[in-house]
C-alpha cells in the first residue's frame, strides 16, 4: 500500500501511509501519460494524419501512389465512425484524380516497428484492451470477432468479424459451457494473420461476439479508402499496402490533404474517463518522436520520466514501461501522483485537465465510487484496476472551499476489486467525514 492526502490550500497532511513506495499503479498511471501529453502539447493539439503522393497528375492520372501518413492519431474510426473518409474521397477528387496507376498505401513509419510493448503480459497481447499501437490506428484497433455459439461441450463457430478482415485466420479452440459470462480470450501479435481463440462461452446463446485487437489497422485503412474511391469512380489500379520501417531518404511527397483529431482536450478526456488503453499508448508513443524518429518505446519512457523530473516530481524510484499501466513492472508511489496532480492544479490547463477526471458516483469509471454519499459529485480521480488491485489518484472538494489532493494505491490485496473499492471508499467516507 501507499496512501498520501493532502489539503492542497494549506500545505496540512491529512493522512499518509508508506507515501513513497512505489507500488504498480494499474491505470491510474494514465495521469502521468495524459499530463504530460496536456503540458507539452496543449488543449488545442490535434493530431494529423496526412494524404500524400508521389508522381505527377496528368490528364486526370495519378502516376504514382497514394499514401495515407499516420501522426499516431488514436480515434480514427472510433466506435465505427468512419464519415471522414468521404472528405478523404473528396479531397482527392478536387485534386484533379480520376485514377491511380499505383495504391494506397499506409505509411506507419512514424513509430518503429515495436507496435506490442514488450512489457506487456503474453496473454494481454491481442485483446481488445491491450493493442497494437501504430502511427495510423482505425476502428479503435479492435474487430468484433461474431461466434455462433452451440451445445454444451461444442466448439464455438467463428462466422464473421466487425469490421471485415480479409485475411485473418482463427486457429479456435473457444468451447460452449454452462456458464453466463464472456470467458473467450484472443491472442496474437501486431502484422501477424494468426488469431487464436481459447476459453469458453455461454452455451445455446446463438450469435455471440468477442472483442480482439486488429492485426493490422494501418492496412485495413488503406483498403477501406481504396474502396471507397472505386465506389466514387476513381480507379485503383493496385490493392492497398503499408509500410512500416522509417527511411529517412524516403524522397519528398506533395500533400494532397490534412485530416486533424478532435482536440487534445477530448482526446485526454476519453482516455481518463473511460480508461483508454488505446488512446493513453497511442498519446505515449507520440511524445516519444519528440526526441526522435522514428518514435520508440524507449524514447517515450524516458521523455515521461525527464518531463516530470524537471517539473519537480520526485520520480526517480518510479518505474515507467508504458503508458496506460498494463505493464505490471510499472511502479509509482502515492506521493508522486500527489506531486504530479498539485502541479496539474496550477497550469494554465488546469480547466482541461479537471475535465478529463471522471466523477466520483457519477461518470466513467468512478460512476460506482461513493454514489449516494456525501462524497458523490465531490471527487475528480483517476481509477486503476487490475487483478487484486483497487487504485485511486485525484482531487476531493470540500465544503469550505478547500481542495485535498490524494492517492491510495492498494496492491496484491486478497479478495476482488470490487471488495477493495469498498474498503476505500469506506476509507474516503472517514477521513472527509472526520475533517469536514
């Protein structure tokens, strides 16, 4: 355990256990990636993904190929809105193109090729939560794989996925079994064809779906424009491809058309309230090509770690792999988000940052924190679960003004999560109750 409270308007510790043991944050580690990426970047930031070619438009001919250039951009396509690529069509045909004598191609070389971070569980990799991350992301990186469940004993039928992949093949082994929960697991590694499908899943249910990561989410892109233009008339001549090694003598490009995200505001807002692991790595990877390209894991650990650092966040004994707080090697100790969120408190982001913490019995995932209670509607906090792991960073406002600042990181706890929340809530209740 460690535990740091503090009243934020007059300095007073309130209560503190162990606050400098560094313990894994789960997802509560988001805060270190979204403040960072808040500070540095600002509200306003949004990402671009670039539609560029190479050749000469002649007579309506694009001699050359098309190329979709990704800027880590998480929501591309997110929860199947995919209305952008019509303005994608529509630029390139007010462009003067009528065909292309080559592709489209994605190019994925802003990130290195180490889309699966390697401090990552072996059995994470593939699942919906824990994707690939690319320098082009579609679709949230997720396909709904639909099975047909059947009788007792039998093996779940695969028949289609959501979106269609063309060339993904399922080595299955997912049984049906009295049972009324998802027990399916998805395995497989980024690029690769190969999905494998194990556990269980309730019997005699009919169609039921499970949620994995997309091999390839640059290339799916890349064939979805391609359609859409030969639905608009514009003749491809070759199918989609990628790349994905950064050539730095890769010779210059025309820029056709600039797609921006929303902005960073509501990027950081998406991955706080709703624990995006998909869009906390993708905004981690991106502040790694701050210091080079093509970015890196390691570029991006060590950017988070200098920045708060120099900040003056005491965070030399804390451990950052990645992110969102997947990698169970991850550590940071309780005085540390407190640091990290007084300091939040004074920026000139502070509006947009508050904005982004879900609210306790209200919204995201503290919506089941304190509701009912004196408490509900008073916290702004970060959430973190994983398996006997009930973590909680944020801000609690008190009825005289003050605001207390706090983090209790609970870790290799027996017993679920949900019985944990309980006792820190309880905790939480105390404390304001005994202060207020």
């Amino acid at each position: 355990m460690s535990v740091f409270v503090q009243n934020m308007n007059t300095g007073e510790v309130i209560d503190s256990y162990r606050p400098e043991h560094v313990v894994p944050p789960a997802s509560v580690m988001k805060l270190l990636t979204t403040g960072a990426a808040l500070e540095t970047l600002g509200p306003g930031f949004r990402f671009p993904t670039i539609l560029e070619y190479n050749g000469v438009i002649e007579n309506g001919i694009l001699k050359g190929d098309l190329y979709i250039r990704g800027g880590c951009d998480p929501s591309l396509g997110w929860k199947g809105r995919t209305a952008f690529l019509d303005k994608w069509v529509k630029a390139i045909q007010s462009a003067g193109i009528r065909r292309i004598d080559g592709a489209v191609i994605a190019d994925m070389t802003m990130l290195d090729g180490e889309a699966q971070n390697p401090n990552w569980l072996c059995e994470d990799a593939g699942n919906y939560y824990a994707p690939g991350i690319f320098a082009l992301n579609y679709y949230g990186n997720t396909m709904n794989i639909v099975l047909q469940s059947g009788e007792p004993g039998s093996v779940a039928k695969v028949i289609k996925t959501e979106p269609a992949v063309e060339d993904v093949y399922f080595i299955n082994h997912i049984r049906c079994d009295k049972i009324s929960y998802d027990g399916a697991f998805v395995s497989g590694l980024p690029y690769s064809r190969e999905r494998y499908l194990t556990g269980a899943v309730p019997s005699n249910l009919g169609t039921f779906g499970v949620k994995g990561d997309l091999p390839n989410p640059g290339l799916l892109l890349a064939r979805h424009l391609t359609a859409r233009l030969r639905e608009a008339g514009i003749a491809v001549k070759r199918d989609a491809s990628y790349m994905a090694d950064y050539n730095p003598l890769t010779p210059a490009r025309n820029e056709l058309y600039i797609h921006y995200s929303e902005p960073l505001s509501e990027i950081i807002k998406e991955t706080n309230v709703n624990s995006n692991n998909l869009y906390a790595e993708a905004l981690f990877r991106y502040l790694g090509t701050r210091y080079t390209l093509p970015g890196s894991i390691h570029n991006s650990q060590d950017l988070l770690r200098d920045y708060w650092r120099r900040r003056g966040v005491k965070i030399q004994n804390a451990i950052i792999k990645d992110g969102c707080g997947l990698a169970p090697q991850d550590a940071v100790s309780a005085k540390t988000f407190v640091q990290l969120l007084t300091i939040m408190s004074h920026s000139e982001n502070k509006e947009a940052w508050i904005a982004s913490l879900p609210v306790s019995g209200q919204t995201g995932t503290l919506k089941t924190l304190c509701p009912g209670t004196e408490l509900e509607g008073r916290i702004h906090a970060k959430s973190g679960t994983i398996a006997g792991t009930k973590n909680f960073a944020g801000y609690i406002d008190m009825p005289n003004g003050d605001t207390w600042v706090f983090a209790i990181l609970i870790n290799s706890a027996p017993g679920k999560a949900k019985n944990i929340q309980t006792v820190i809530q309880q905790y939480l209740l105390d404390v304001y109750r005994a202060h207020r």
